[in-house]
C-alpha cells in the first residue's frame, strides 16, 4: 500500500501569508511561522510555500521567511514561485 502525504500549501505575499494565489488578503494573521508551527503540530507532512512577490526584493524576503519556517517548524518546507 501506497502512503500519501499531506502538504499544505502557503501563498506568500509581500512576507504575509494569504489566502491565494488570485486573493491577497491576509489568512488568519498573516504570519507564515505560527503557520508553520500550527501545521506541524497538527500533522501535516510538509509545506509547499509558493512566493507571489512581484519584485526581487519580495523574493529575498520570502527566502528569508522560508528560512525562518524551516527553523520553526520540524518539516520539510518547499518552496517555488
């Protein structure tokens, strides 16, 4: 038997976590690390952290966060975007 994991996506906008991709508005309060905590705690396998800044520095700041998540939470963290 096959075991599937569970990976719950993150959109990242300007260092705030959002609801999607089409809709930036902040999800819960917006903060990727109490994400990443709750979603380990609660028994997700991974992250897929997807980055929707639209300028290099946004980018540098989502690397930044993603570093961060990775410290804060005890799972795998991937990210594109």
């Amino acid at each position: 038997m096959t075991q599937k994991e569970l990976l719950i996506p993150i959109f990242l906008k300007d260092g705030k976590a959002v609801k999607d991709w089409k809709d930036f508005s902040l999800f819960l309060e917006g903060d990727p690390k109490s994400l990443a905590q709750y979603y380990d705690n609660h028994g997700a396998d991974g992250i897929l952290c997807f980055d929707l800044s639209d300028s290099e520095e946004g980018h540098e700041q989502s690397i930044r966060i993603l570093k961060e998540m990775a410290c804060t939470a005890d799972l795998p963290i991937f990210g594109g975007g």
